[in-house]
C-alpha cells in the first residue's frame, strides 16, 4: 500500500527507506532491549518499550491534529 500510494516517480526509494525502517532498524532495537533485559530484568525492557510506544502515538496524534488543522 505505501508503495503503491507513492509517485511512480519515487516508488523505489519508498521501498527502500520502508525496507530501511522496518528491517534495518531491528538490530538496533533488539541490542537495545537485550542492554534492558541485562540491566534490569524483562520488566523494565517491556516497561520501556510500552512507555515508548505511548509517547510515539501520543506524538503522532498531536501531529495529525496539526497537519488537519492547518489544511
């Protein structure tokens, strides 16, 4: 679907950084929750990442309010 919503003009390079975000991100995510995991046990590493996840929604909401309240 993102692919095919973009421009034909930029189709590669959508998939591209699709690809990038979803698949080349992960190594540093999982080093990061294995660091929480050693750090503080799974409680933390799960804590953090539910923490996240709710302050990225929440900041995607604020965005999509904005970019509809000034069209």
């Amino acid at each position: 679907m993102v692919q095919l919503a973009a421009p034909d003009a930029l189709q590669g390079r959508v998939a591209g950084l699709y690809s990038y975000v979803f698949l080349g991100t992960s190594p540093l995510g999982a080093l990061f929750a294995g660091y929480l995991s050693e750090a503080g046990g799974t409680l933390l590493a799960f804590g953090t990442a539910g923490v996240v996840g709710l302050i990225v929604t929440g900041l995607g909401l604020l965005w999509l309010r904005r970019a509809h309240a000034a069209t």
